[in-house]
C-alpha cells in the first residue's frame, strides 16, 4: 500500500496561554510542527496533508505554505472531525498515517514500524508505557489482552486511570477503512468532542484487528500541551544532542548546560564550556575551544581557535588559531584569517581580517578590509556610515593603527604605514609614513586648579 501522512495542527494549545498558536512553539529552533513535517517528508510518503485552523495562515507561512496539502479546519471540533476534514483528499487505497503537530520527537523508524503493521483491513496504534500516563488517552484492553477501547483522560473512571498504557496519537490504518469509523465517532463525551481515539471501538465491533506497535524510546512520543512539557522536551531534546556529541568525541563540560538550536558539525578534540548556545548550522573543526557563555549562530570556527567567554558571534568565518574574546562581538559578515586576534569590547562587521592581525581592546571594524599583520590599537574606529550610506575602509598590509583613531570612510591606509594614537583620519594615508593628525600639545605654566569658595 503506498502510504499518505496527515498532520494534525489546527488545535489552539489553550493551556499554553499564548497568542502564538502551539505548533508554532520552538523547540531547539524549530516550530513544533517543523518537527514533524520534516520526520513526515522523511517517510517516501505519496502526499502530505497538514490540517491547519488555530492560528491560520500564520502557521501555513511559518511552515512553508506550498510545500504540503493544507486543510482547513475552521472550527476545532476535535481529533476525527479533523481527520474528516483531511480524508476526502487521501485516496481511499492508500494507508494513511496519523501524525500529532504537538509531538515533536517521534522518529521515521518508528512510524515506518507502525506504518507497516497495518494491514488492508487493521489498525495500527502506538502505544507506550508511562510511569505517570496522567493527561493522556488510556489503552483499554480485554482479559486476552486484546484492545477494546481508547479512554481519554477526562472521561476514565478510576480503574481506568490506573492503566499506565497511554494512547501516543499515532496510528496508521487504511484510509477508506478509516473515513468509515471516523463517520460514526460521535461526541457525547466530556469535552464535547469529535476523539479520534473513538475509532478503536468502533474497528473493534466491526471486527477489526486492533494491532499495537511501541516507541523504541518514550520521549519520541512526549506531546507538548504546557509551557512545562515544552521545558520538559526541551531538555530531553539537548540531552539527546549532547549525548550524540559526546558519544563523537566532543568534550562538554556540563551536558546539562548546552544548547543546539540548529546543527553542529565538529571535528576531533573539540572542548565546549558551559552555557554555549549554538544556533542555525555550525562547524567547529579540530581542536576548538569554545569559552563559557558563547552564542554562536550560523558560523564557522577553524581548527585551534580559541573562543574565550562571553562573545556573540554570526555569520562569521572563523580561521585557525584565532584567539576572539572574551566579550568579542562578531556580526554578519566577518571573515577572519588565520592567527588573528580579536579582543575585549571589540565589534567587527562585513569585514575581511588578514592573516596575523591584531584587534584587541575597544574598537570597531566596519566594512573593511584589514591586511595580514596589522596591528589595530585600542579604541579606534572605523566610522562607515555618514549618516545616508555605508563606505569601506582599507588596511594595507604591516600597517600599525595607533590607539584612538577614526578612519572616516572612504579611505585606504597604505601597508606599512603608521597611523599615531589619536588621530582622525579623513584622507588616504600613505604606504610606509608615519601620519597623524593631533591638536599641537601645550601646557601652561604656573596654571593653578580653581578653589572652592567660601561660604
Ligand atoms: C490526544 C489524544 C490522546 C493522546 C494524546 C497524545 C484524542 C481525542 N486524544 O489528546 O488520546 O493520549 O493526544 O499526545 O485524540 N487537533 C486538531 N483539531 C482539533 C483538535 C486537535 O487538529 O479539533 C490537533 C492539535 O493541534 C494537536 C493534536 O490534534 O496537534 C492533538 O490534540 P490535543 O488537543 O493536544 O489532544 P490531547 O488532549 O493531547
Ligand atoms: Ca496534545
């Protein structure tokens, strides 16, 4: 049977308390339901459907509106009236299978176990054991161990809500087979809803084999329905990600205190300190070292560098053997050589840094470019913008920038020039001169400080 994924998401997540509808809530940089389309588009399906109401075209945008068949649901009526909203466009032969936009964990492996257990007639479910099943759906199952019935939560007497069975929401089954039983779910129930889960006794009075699969771990079925079980997953998530880095060779000083919002790539003998939030794709090649409290976002770090404390580094590119921060801030656009330095409360923008240079205390470096070997004293600045455009600066090679100086843009500094401390720098300034524009110094003599007068 080819197989048609239908992704339920048009639910509110009232207990959220948020404006932002719930399958857009991130979890390690990606919205929930990001999550799931993209373990649905691993799966060779024939069709994706994404039911959608909660949050309308809000959510279709954040997704990517034209990569799925996207059903409304006006009015959220429940789980089976949304599947019934989505059937009508499955087509009849295919197994289709159910997929929650508020589970963010669950594997391709499992789903294609699930999806294969079905059969022309059956239903497949997946179903996990809980320590604490309070919140979700319980599997009810006869003395043969046969599955009669799904209970939710709310409508479960006490027996009931002692089953440590729950219902994870996924199932599989035949889609023309399925639109039957959704057709008769009605819902005289607690909350006044269509359940999906419903049609487990209906397959069963009719006779169908009710077969059950289970996650190969339980966080893969860990729903998200709070700000607490959003935290919750959260960590279960970078937990996951630290272990698989560590398992690579990697050396995090404190799992617990790492975050990858994205993709790290790392080569061998990589250290990272604690509270290093890694966003959107990173690479760290041999023998990084990454300093407490860093964010580095879409970068690249190369081998033997060292990222000191404190930096807030995007989309830059990082040679080998640099030494940035602490407190370094590199912002889009920065290409740094090999062996440079970049120091404390030191911002370089879209800028090339030669091979060998040096900027290490109180500037800014915007929109230039700064040859090998070049020594940028502290506090200078490069003022790019007049104010209407941006203009670029250019360092030559060995030139030596003295403290306290401003480069107003557009100018070119020759290699091997030297500009003294202090000075504003407004024309080109020749290759291998000494050039410095200071007010003459003087002091007057005899000058005595004002006293404070009396009363
Ligand atoms: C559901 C199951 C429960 C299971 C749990 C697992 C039902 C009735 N209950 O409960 O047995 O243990 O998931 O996580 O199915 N949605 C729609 N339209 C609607 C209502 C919901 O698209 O009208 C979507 C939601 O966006 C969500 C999913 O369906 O992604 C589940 O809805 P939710 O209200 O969270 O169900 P649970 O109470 O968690
Ligand atoms: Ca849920």
């Amino acid at each position: 049977m080819k197989l048609e994924v239908v992704v339920l998401a048009a639910g509110q997540g009232t207990r959220m308390y948020s404006d932002t509808p719930k399958v857009l809530h991130d979890l390690g940089g990606k919205p929930l339901l990001r999550r799931v389309t993209d373990v649905a588009e691993s799966l060779d399906a024939v069709a994706i459907h994404v039911v959608y109401g909660h949050g309308g075209e809000r959510v279709r945008e954040a997704i990517g509106a034209n990569e799925f068949n996207w059903v409304l649901q006006a009015e959220q009526k429940g789980t089976a009236h949304a599947m019934m909203q989505a059937l009508p466009c499955v087509d009849d032969q295919a197994c289709v299978l159910v997929l929650y936009g508020d589970v963010p964990l669950i594997q391709a492996q499992t789903l294609r176990e699930l999806a294969d257990a079905t059969d022309d007639k059956g239903l497949a479910i997946l179903t996990a054991e809980l320590a604490d099943p309070s919140g979700y759906g319980r599997i009810i199952r006869d003395e043969s161990g046969r599955v009669t019935k799904i209970v939710e939560h709310n409508d479960a007497n006490q027996d009931e809500l002692c089953v440590h069975e729950i219902n994870t929401g996924f199932l599989a089954a035949p889609a023309g087979t399925l639109k039957s039983w959704c057709a008769q779910v009605h819902n005289a129930n607690a909350q006044g809803e269509y359940y999906l889960t419903d049609v487990v006794a209906i397959a069963v009075k009719e006779g169908a084999d009710i077969v059950t699969r289970n996650p190969a771990v339980t966080w893969e079925i860990m729903g998200v329905n709070s700000n607490a079980d959003l935290a919750q997953l959260e960590r279960t998530y970078q937990r996951q990600q630290a272990q698989a880095l560590m398992a690579q060779g990697v050396t995090l000083r404190d799992p617990a205190r790492f975050d990858l919002r994205g993709e790290l790539e790392v080569g061998r003998d990589v250290v990272i300190d604690i509270n290093v939030v890694f966003e959107g794709k990173v690479t760290l090649a041999d023998g990084v070292h990454i300093g407490p409290n860093n964010v580095i976002r879409s970068s690249s770090i190369g081998g033997g560098t060292e990222i000191l404390s404190n930096c807030v580094i995007e989309q830059s590119i990082v040679g080998g053997n640099c030494r940035i921060g602490p407190f370094a801030r590199l912002r889009p656009g920065p290409r740094i050589a090999d062996q440079v330095q970049v120091g404390n409360f030191v911002e370089v923008k879209q800028s090339d840094i030669g091979e060998g240079s040096k900027i290490n205390h109180l500037s800014y470096v915007g929109d230039t470019t700064v040859g090998k070997n070049v020594n940028i004293g502290a506090g200078t600045i490069v003022c790019n913008y007049d104010g209407a455009n941006k203009h670029r600066t250019i360092i030559g090679d060995n030139a030596f920038i003295g403290s306290d100086t401003q480069l107003v843009a557009p100018v070119t500094v020759g290699e091997g020039a030297t500009i003294g401390a202090g000075s504003t720098i407004t024309k080109d300034v020749p290759a291998g001169e000494l050039t410095l524009s200071r007010a003459k110094e003087k002091t007057v003599l005899g000058w005595t400080r004002p006293t404070k007068n009396k009363p």
